[in-house]
C-alpha cells in the first residue's frame, strides 16, 4: 500500500459527517477531512437495490493509521456495515504529503 490514503466514508447526514471529522482530526488520525455536499447513493442491501441521500466525507492520512482510523469511524458510524475505504495517494506535492505525516503525528510522538 501507498504511504499516504485518502479514505472515503458515506455517513446518512451532516451532523455524523461533522462528528467523525472534528473527532478524527482531533485525534489525529486524519490530517484534514472534507465534507461532501449531500450525494445519492445506489446500493444492495437487505436483498435489494435501495437509494439514499447521503454525505461524503474525504480523509487524508497515512497507510500506517489507517487500522486506527477505521476503529474511530466505526465507534461514531451508525451503519451497520459502513463504506470506509482507503485510495492510496500516488502523487503529490513534497510539502502537503509532509503535512499530512506530520499532522497525522500523535502528539506523544511529533
């Protein structure tokens, strides 16, 4: 895997998008979370294919917190089975990519 991710999580509203996000950069496991305006999502569940509105949150981190990051979300998700997926970064400038390890830091450590 990729040094750095971006992980992507589908929450059913803002007020658990604003949650995850302020709680995991808090903690930091995430440098930086962006909160993506209300999506439709199409999906399998229950035996069928169902919609829902939905809001997209976007977090950048390293490979190495992911583990750690997916607990977090998981603690405050209300899905059942959430969407928490991690892309690996590939590419990016010298300095944002320093950012994100270094905010990504536990404190104990930095």
């Amino acid at each position: 895997m990729a040094e750095f991710v971006e992980v992507h999580v589908t929450v059913p509203d803002r007020d658990v998008a604003e949650r995850i996000a302020a709680a995991v950069v808090a903690q930091r496991l995430a440098a930086a979370a962006q909160l993506v305006a209300p999506i439709t999502s199409v999906f399998w569940w229950g035996g069928e294919i169902n919609r829902a509105d939905e809001w997209l949150l976007f977090m950048k981190t390293t490979a190495e917190r992911f583990d750690e990051l997916a607990a977090a979300i998981r603690e405050r998700h209300p899905y059942e089975v959430p969407q928490i997926i991690a892309v690996p970064l590939v590419a990016g400038t010298a300095d944002y990519l320093e950012w994100i390890r270094r905010e990504t830091t536990p404190e104990s450590d930095a």
